[in-house]
C-alpha cells in the first residue's frame, strides 16, 4: 500500500487551485495517499484515513510514513507496541466525526462534483444521497451505477477534465 515517491496529478492539482480560488469547499476523498494535501488542498476529508498517520496500539506515539516504510516486517514502537497505520482495513468502520462532516459537506453544496470513482464502495458511495441540490457531475471513466441521476456526465479521467479547464494542464 505503500508509494512514498507518488507526486500529486493533474486532478490533485485542479482541486487545489479550485479551493484556492474559493470555489471549492471541501475535498472528500477515499484515497489514504496524503496526495491532495500535497498538491495544496487544505480542507480534505480522508474516509479511509491516511498512510501518514500511524500510531503506537501500546502507549499512542506518533510515527510518520518513512518509518513504518523502512521496517522491517511489522513496524514496532520503542515501548515495544506494534504501530497501526490510521487507516480504515477492511470491516472496520469509518471515523464517525469525518464522515459527519462530508455528509454536512455534501447537504449543504451547491455542485458536488464525483470524480474517479465508479461508486461501488460503501458507505462511501452512499454519501451521493446527501446531495440536495441540482448539480451533480460524474467524471469517470467508466459508467457508474448513479449515472441516470447526474446532471451532468463526463465520460473521462478526472486528470484530463479537470486539469484542462482549470488549466493546470497547460
Ligand atoms: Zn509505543
């Protein structure tokens, strides 16, 4: 799970300058890549957690990823604990607070733009429901299951649209 040479895309970087400008409010994403906030994102909800934090199940110490990325095998605390990445494994529940947010998030925007995603991974992909508004866009490669319910449908990589009309790309 581990790519500590991943630099931020064209997609990263649009959504960055989208929130720098004041037209973005929130970025809520199911990547545990730290790459948003990389590119400059400042207010990313992370659903599945983050590679970059990780945390001693013993004593709560703090270690970044470049040492749980040069252990060996199981990385270890100095008190002898063994470190958990804070980071959402399969059939574990998501942080509660972060996914209160993204749902305030979502009920209260104006366009919610899904990008990337074919919505097949809950509950994440039920955070759609939340949206109140009239301006749904979808940027995916492939079809979604909420295609019929968009506004708007961009059959693309999220890289290629988003960077092409923020301009990133050029
Ligand atoms: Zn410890």
């Amino acid at each position: 799970m581990l790519f500590t040479s991943a630099v931020p895309n064209p997609a990263h970087r649009a959504l960055a300058r989208l929130e720098e400008e004041g037209k973005l409010k929130a970025v809520i994403t199911q990547n545990i890549d730290g790459l948003h906030q990389m590119a400059g994102s400042r207010e990313v909800l992370e659903l599945h957690g983050s590679v970059h934090r990780n945390y001693c199940t013993r004593c709560g110490e703090f270690y970044d990823l470049d040492y749980v990325a040069q252990s060996e095998g199981v990385p270890h605390c100095s008190c002898g604990g063994v470190i958990k990445p804070d980071v959402v494994l399969y059939e574990e529940g998501l942080d509660d607070r972060t996914l209160r947010k993204s749902v305030a998030y979502i009920s209260h925007a104006d366009m919610l733009i899904i990008g990337g995603t074919s919505l097949v991974v809950y509950p994440a992909a039920g955070l759609i429901d939340y949206y109140r508004g009239n301006k749904l866009v979808l940027i995916n490669k492939g079809a979604t299951s909420r295609d019929s319910q968009a506004d708007l449908v961009i059959s693309d990589s999220i890289g290629e649209v988003l960077g092409t009309v923020t301009g990133v790309n050029l």
